[in-house]
C-alpha cells in the first residue's frame, strides 16, 4: 500500500510540474525586451540584409517605428533564398536549419514578437519526449526518465532559452536526440540485429547529426563527444567503430557548406563577437558558478544586481554546486562506464572547448550560458539519476529518502519560483540587462513626450530593439551605423557621415547614443545639448534651439 501511495504521489507531482514548465514556456511570450539577437533573426528570417537596411535609412526623411521594422518581416518580394543569402554574406557563424524553420513559421503565424519566439517554444515541447528517450537508453529505467522530463520541464535555463527567438531550443533537441539514436544504433550493433535495423538506427543517428552540425557550430563538440566515447566504450568492434565514423563522415560530408563558410569567414565571425574576450579570471569563476546556477534556480540576478542580492544567492549557488558535483560522482560510482562515461563526455567536451581560451586569453565565452548546451543536458541527467534512485522504495533508511523528497521539493518550487519571477519582467541577464535598463528607461522617457523626434547615428543592433518599445507617435531621423556588414562591405564602413537637417513641428527632439561627429554636427547648428537625467545613466540627451 505505501509503494503505490509512493508511486502515484511521485507521479502525480511529475505531471504537475510538466504541466507547469509548459505554461511558462509560453506565458508572456511578448513581455521581454526584444532585444539584439532576435531582432537580427527577424532581419535574417524576413530576407534583408543589414547592408541594404542601412543603406536606405537616411537622414532624408523621418520615419516611424514600423517603418524601421518593415525589414523584420515577411514580405512576398522576399523568399527562402533571401534568408539563405543574408546568412550566409552577414552571419556565417548561424548555420541555416532553424532560420529556415522560423521562415516558414512566420509565413504561417507571422513576424509578431510572440510569433517569432513561439516557434522556439514549440521546439522546447519535443524535448521531453526526446529525453525521456535518452534517459531510458542510459539508465533503462522509467524512474529516471520521468524524473529527467520533470528537471528539464521545470528548469529556469530551457524555460529561458525555450522564449528567446533564437535556436538553441533547436540545438538542445538534436543533442538530445543524436546521443539517443547513438546508442540505440550501438546497441543494435551489440544485438548483432538485421541488416536493414542497422541500416535504419545509423541513418537516423547520421540524420540528427546533420540537423545539430546545422544547427549551431559548437554541436562540433558534442560530435567530439559522441566520437570520444565510441573510441573508448567501443574499442575493439570493429564494426562498430568502422559504421559510426562512416555516418559521422557522411553527416560533415553534408553539413560542409555551412562549415566551410563558417571558416572562410572566421574573422568576421571573432569580429561579432569580440565581446566575450573581455573578463578577469575571478570574474570567469563567479560566471560559472552563476551559470551552474540557472540550470536550477534563476531569478534574474546578475553582476549589476544589489549587493544584498548577490550575498544571499552565494549559498544557493553553493548548494547547487555540490548537489551537481554529488551527482556526477554518483553517476561514476554507480552506473557502468557506457553510461557515466557519455555524460560526463556531454559535459566536458563543450566546457573545456571554450574554457581553455578563456583561461588562457582572458575570454568568457564558457561562462556564456547559451554556449554551454549539451553541459546542460549533462548535468541535469545527472542529477535526474541522482534523485530517482535516492527516492527509490527499496532504500532502507526511510529518514535519508524522506530528506531527498524533501529536497526534490525545494528544487521544483526554486524552478517554479524562477519562472514565475521571470515570466513578470521586462528584461532578463540573457538580453544583456545592464544596458536594457538604459534603453527601458529612454523608450518610457521617449514615449511619454509630445510629439518627440529622435535623432540618431546609432549602430542599428541598438536602434532596432528600440523601435520595438516606440510608440507609433515617435519619428525617427536616423542613419544608423552598421553591424556584422561593415566587414564585408568596405563602402558602408568607409561612408562619410551625413549631416542631419532636423525638420521643424516637433516640439520635444532628442540625440540617442550619438557619435561624436553627430554631436558637433548638431551643436554647429546652434542646438545646445543637454543630457536625460534618468534613474540610471542614460545614451540620450535633448536638444533646444540657443
């Protein structure tokens, strides 16, 4: 009586925390700023390029906010090919599979906020069943699975990420899904199973790899993994090794022109993302404490949070630390080496891939959560194995397995916390929140004038994500400078400025994140400028006639 007491207890609350984790994935999916990133998958999705956007916004004329965002949406003059193309020139380090899914989903649900990252959502849906898979060809237990499902349902990083327009829900579900074909495929191998099963196993394991190699650059990693493991947990069968390294050749064979872009233009690539060669050593280590962290517990505290904040997160960042070190020790300890060896792998491979640099160079890129996928999915199956078997009605010590429900408890309600907190806010540390606050506060500042004009010679990675908190009343004098383009197009990053003539009727005009040429091209024109005082230091002043 009390093991189907157990057994429907735990059932019933693993239902329940999979139907939450579901509603968060989709509450509020407008709410949060849209902020750089996702501005530039709509660019990439609607077939523009930045060229041509900056090309033809001039100081010319003044243009609303929708105007501005014409170039974030589908148009008929625009197909596939477009999308294809303006990644390809501008953005080679974004392989094409999830842009060419979300070209077709905002041709169906169109280019709205919440369309564009309600196909993210979607996606994240596919990974409990994808999990509970990988988990049953691990551990072959339901247990486990059930509880994997419940960790990554309730998990405030999958929920985070599962909101964003970007691909990593994308990337997660082909980690997931290629490690669980590899291992279905090995074992029919080891069941010596017939010739067209094989066939069928290995196609689809080289399938799934094609779709993450297409995916995101760094399932490179997670093939190092896959490749670590087979040499190692294979070695001697022949056929074995000989088949897996024939799919994995055919699957890069494949994926070689989006690869091979990806290296010609490597420089442009460390060009674009030269931000995350900018920390300390102590500054690294607190970061991935903090991004441990958030595969559990995440109510939005970053480097810029009150220091009261940060203390009082010290010890629940602690605690998660070990629980997460306990649990891969347990993994070694009690299950065989094909299990703990692959997850561990999973783990280690994209860790130590981007932490070496970091180490070295100074870089931050391993403390970059969005980077650490298949970490993630390491450590939570992990701790999934962990807290299914401490739970488990043939433990002896009835004291320790009411202590771990008890602690199974507290890391739901912390995920359920965390998203309950972040469904609720405007901006989060995934979109860059130091300068979100700033760009919150001048759109209100900007919004609430009468009959404001804003003059800008912004780079339009900020300007964009702007236009979508303006009001359709605020007008636009804008020749934005450009982003990723200006190293492939010398025209654009050579052009002279343009002096802005700042039309009459507005009543309110303001400078936003001015050049210093804008500036003195301003005051040349008998403007005085004078700083927005807000509550934080802000990128915008207003301008009165002297």
């Amino acid at each position: 009586m009390n093991f189907k007491l157990s057994r429907n207890w735990l059932t019933f609350s693993l239902i329940i925390i999979l139907v939450i984790g579901i509603f968060f994935r989709f509450a509020n999916l407008d709410r949060k700023f849209y902020w750089i990133d996702e501005t530039y998958t709509s660019l990439r999705v609607s077939g523009y390029t930045e060229a041509e956007m900056v090309k033809a916004l001039s100081y010319q004329q003044t243009i609303s906010s929708s105007d501005l965002q014409k170039y974030q949406q589908i148009h008929p003059d625009r197909d596939l090919s477009d999308t294809l193309h303006s990644l390809a020139k501008e953005d080679p380090q974004h392989p094409p599979t999830y842009y060419i899914l979300a070209r077709y989903w905002a041709e169906w649900f169109g280019s709205s906020v919440t369309a564009m990252r309600s196909l993210a959502a979607v996606i994240s849906l596919l990974v409990f069943p994808a999990i509970y898979w990988l988990a049953w060809e691990l551990f072959e237990s339901s247990a486990v699975a059930w509880m994997a499902i419940a960790i990554f349902a309730i998990s405030p990083y999958h929920i985070l990420f599962a909101q964003e327009a970007r691909q990593y829900s994308l990337w997660t579900l082909a980690t997931i899904l290629s490690t669980a074909a590899l291992l279905k495929a090995t074992r029919a191998n080891e069941e010596n199973q017939d010739l067209t099963r094989l066939l069928y196993h290995w196609t689809m394991y080289t399938l799934m790899t094609i779709i993450g190699l297409s995916t995101h650059l760094l399932f490179v990693c997670v093939a190092a993994a896959h490749a670590i493991y087979i040499t190692i947990a294979n070695w001697g069968k022949i056929q074995t090794f000989t088949v897996y390294y024939v799919a994995t050749l055919i699957a890069f064979i494949i994926s070689i022109p989006s690869l091979l872009n990806a290296v010609e233009n490597f420089d442009q690539i460390r060009s674009t993302t030269i931000w995350a060669e900018q920390t300390n050593f102590f500054r690294l280590v607190t970061r991935w404490v903090g991004s441990v962290t958030i595969a559990f517990f995440d109510i939005g505290i970053d480097g810029s949070a009150d220091g009261v904040l940060l203390v009082l997160l010290i010890p629940i960042s602690l605690i998660i630390l070990v629980l997460v070190g306990y649990a891969v020790y347990f993994l070694y300890q009690q299950t065989p080496r094909r299990v703990w060896l692959l997850i561990i792998l999973l783990i280690a491979t994209t860790a130590l891939f981007l932490a070496i640099p970091d180490i070295l160079q100074g870089g931050r890129r391993s403390a970059n959560p969005r980077y650490l996928v298949p970490c993630y999915v390491g450590i939570q199956l992990a701790v999934a194995y962990l807290l299914s078997t401490k739970i488990s009605t043939n433990l002896d010590n009835f004291k320790q397995q009411k202590l771990w429900k008890t602690g199974i408890i507290v890391l739901f309600a912390a995920g359920v916390i965390s998203a309950g907190v972040s469904s609720q806010a405007d901006m989060w540390w995934n979109k860059g929140s130091g300068w979100l606050r700033a760009e919150l506060e001048v759109a209100k500042i900007v919004n609430e004038a009468t009959n404001s004009l804003i003059v800008s010679d912004a780079n339009i990675a900020y300007i964009m994500p702007l236009s979508h908190r303006l009001q359709p009343k605020v007008e636009l004098l804008i020749a934005p400078r450009c982003y990723t383009s200006c190293y492939q197009n010398r025209d654009l990053a050579l052009a002279k400025p343009t002096i802005p003539t700042i039309p009459n009727g507005f009543s309110e005009v303001f400078l936003y994140r001015p050049s210093s040429v804008l500036r003195s091209q301003i005051q040349q024109q008998n403007y005085q400028i004078d700083p927005v005082i807000g509550t934080i230091q802000l990128n915008l002043w207003k301008l009165t006639k002297k």
